[in-house]
C-alpha cells in the first residue's frame, strides 16, 4: 500500500502499509522502512514520483551503476526523468584513471545531469593532514570525502527547489549490497536517511540493489549495455580507491602490479606518517610483491562479462565499447 502526499501537508510514504514517512520532526516512531517496501517495478516508480528530486550517488562503480539503471527504468515509468540527478564524489588522485570521465559518460548515457565534488588534497592529503590512515572502525575516507562533501549538495538542491509549503522530500540512491559485509546486510531497503534531514527536507536513502549477487550486477550491466570501468576486467573486484583500506593483500598488490608509481608515493606516504595502510599489511610489501610479480597484462575488455554473464556478452560489450574508444 502506499499513500500519495495530502495537499498541503508534507510528504506521506507508506509502501506496505506498516511505517509511514510524515514531514521533518514528525517521522513516526521507527527510523526506516520495512525491508519489503519499494521492490516491484510499480513500487519503484510510484517512489520516484513522490520524490522532489532523485540523487544518484555514484562511484563509477559497478554497484552504483546497477543502482542507477534500476532508477533510470524507474523515472522512465513515473515520467520523472528530469527530476533525477547524479552526484559524484572526486576522491582525487587515490581514485582509478578515468573515473571521473567515466562517472560523465553514465551521466550522458542515461540523460541526467550530474553534480561532482572534491575536497581538497582528496585521500591522500587528507591522510598527510592527519597523519595516519583511516581503518574499518574510523572510515574518514567515507565521512570526510564523501558524506560531508555531498551533505551540501542536499542544501543546495532544496534551496533549487524553493518553497513547497512542506519539507522537501529527497530521495538519495545509493549501490549497497548485502553480500558484501555484514554490515551492509543489515542496511534498511529504503530508510529515513535523518543525518541528512531536516526542518526544509526529508532524505529518504533507498538502496535498490540490496539484495542483488554480484552476478546479478553484471546481468543487468550488460543487458542495458552500459559502460563500464577496465579495472574490474584487469580482476579488481571494487572500484573504490585503488588502495581501498578494506582490500586484502592480494587485490592490493594486483592493483599496485597496475599503478606501481602511485603504490610507490603511497609507500614513501606510510614512510612519512608513519602509519600503515592496514595494521597487518605495509604498502612496502605491497610494492615488493608487485614488483616481483611484475606489471599485469593478461587480461582484455570483457573478461569480468565472461566470468558473470557469458562470453556472448563479453565479445558484444568488447566490439561496441573496443570500437567507441
């Protein structure tokens, strides 16, 4: 069940009849949403045409871009496509080549304009000005360069918005999946996001591809036959920096075999913060390893789409993606 705004009170959500979502200050007891809310293709549009505005929040990834195509199908159905807006957080050098360009060319490719911001030095002056390395408990990489940047973008787009005689009703997607930390499996399918609330505004954070397999990712990648980033074809199976401090040891040395000069300015960065990347892992036995395996080249376009999907999928995505570069 779910019920539509009443005219002049603020945005009303209840999708299966247990939670309802009433304006800023009045939310109703629980926090989120039932895990069974917005998962039909009917319930995704309905959602998006509640929402005064839609933020795709984007890595380039391939989580967020699954995320994102369930989101554009949506706004097709609910005729809300120019409410919907991708939002990008630049992590500065730490991030994979490209990605910025990339995170441009999915913004054009679905036809929505997209906001990107930078904090200054991005990771890696953010680790020179405090002197160590975030950890899983203390992710300042996910606070300071993410959350806290975008957190204006919410300002800035409610201010767009003007006056509505209620809070604005904000619906903020992102690309959590619970197969990929525990932690992330107990994330709400859609919640009240209330960090980001406030008096002028509700932000509702929905997270459509929750309960996808990694295979299921890659399915709908290739079937809507979007672009993706080289670095999961070269074996990476995140795009998050490209030294993320939850990667292990060997996704750490295959992505230094890939960017040996920045694995070395991240070993003379440990050398002079005098910190390591991870407790138990230096970047200097990182860079040791690559160097003696030497740099990766067995790998070509599509080997993740022949892994997940079928090598059909992966000689279709190599001569339309080997052909446009």
């Amino acid at each position: 069940m779910l019920h539509l705004p009443s005219p002049g009170r603020g945005p009303t959500v209840s999708l299966c009849g247990r939670t309802t979502l009433g304006p800023a200050g009045a939310l109703g007891a629980r926090d989120s949403v039932c895990r069974r809310c917005p998962k039909s293709r009917t319930a995704h549009a309905v959602l998006l045409a509640l929402a005064d505005r839609t933020l795709i929040q984007t890595s380039g990834g391939k989580d967020s871009l699954a995320a994102a195509i369930v989101v554009m199908d949506a706004a097709q159905q609910s005729g809300t496509v120019d409410r919907v807006m991708m939002v990008h957080a630049d992590l500065g050098e730490a991030e994979w080549p490209g990605t910025r360009e990339l995170v441009e060319r999915h913004a054009a490719f679905f036809g929505v304009p997209l906001t990107v911001r930078a904090r200054a030095g991005g990771f890696i002056g953010m680790v020179e000005a405090r002197g160590m390395f975030p950890d899983a408990k203390r992710r300042l990489c996910t606070s300071s360069l993410k959350r806290d940047v975008l957190a204006v973008v919410f300002t800035e787009v409610t201010v767009d918005l003007g006056d509505l005689g209620r809070p604005a009703l904000l619906l903020t997607v992102m690309g959590f999946r619970a197969e990929e930390s525990p932690a992330r499996a107990k994330r709400e399918l859609l919640s009240i996001d209330r960090r980001a609330s406030s008096g002028k505004r509700i932000v509702l954070q929905w997270n459509p591809v929750h309960a996808y397999s990694t295979a299921k990712v890659w399915r709908s990648i290739a079937a809507a036959g979007a672009e993706y980033h080289p670095a999961y074809d070269m074996g990476m199976p995140r795009l998050s920096c490209t030294f993320c401090i939850l990667a292990g040891f060997e996704d750490l040395v295959r992505a230094a075999r890939l960017r040996l000069a920045l694995a070395a300015r991240y070993v003379a960065l440990e050398a002079a913060v005098r910190h390591r990347i991870k407790p138990d892992v230096s970047m200097a036995e990182v860079y040791e390893e690559a160097v003696r395996r030497g740099p990766l080249t067995d790998w070509q376009i599509g080997d993740v789409l022949a892994q997940y999907v079928s090598q059909l999928a992966a000689d279709t995505y190599r001569g339309r993606y080997t052909l446009a570069a």
